[in-house]
C-alpha cells in the first residue's frame, strides 16, 4: 500500500484528495495545522493530522514531520 500525505486541506488539497480517491492500494493521509479547513472533513481521508505551525515552531514541525514519516513507512 502506498501512502499519499496532502498538506494543506482548502481548496488544493481538497482536490487532491479527491483526485486519488479511487485509486486502489492508495491510503491518503491529510494534514494541516488548521482544523476548520474544509478538506479535513473529506470522508475520503484514510487519517487527519493536526501538524505543528510551520511558520511559528519551524523546529517543532521539523521534529513532527520525521517522527509522523517513520510512522508511515
């Protein structure tokens, strides 16, 4: 199985979730550091992340990215 992470989840990353939806073997993890972002609320998310802010804890979102990447391999 292959994972696809979309990170962003307006308009964009909504698409792109939508965009492999359908497709088999595909898990699609979405993540953001605002919730109330309408791709959250995709039913076609197989996982939602609330990541750290990338522009206000560079270090702890560095750290969260590495740690939620080991996860998924």
């Amino acid at each position: 199985m292959h994972t696809i992470i979309v990170m962003g989840l307006n308009t964009g990353g909504l698409a792109a979730i939508r965009a492999f939806r359908n497709k088999p073997n595909i898990r699609i993890v979405g993540m953001t550091h605002t919730p109330s972002e309408i791709g959250y609320y995709s039913r076609y998310l197989s996982e939602k992340v609330v990541m750290p802010h990338p522009g206000k804890d560079e270090d702890k979102f560095i750290s969260f990215m590495k740690s939620k990447i080991e996860e998924i391999k």
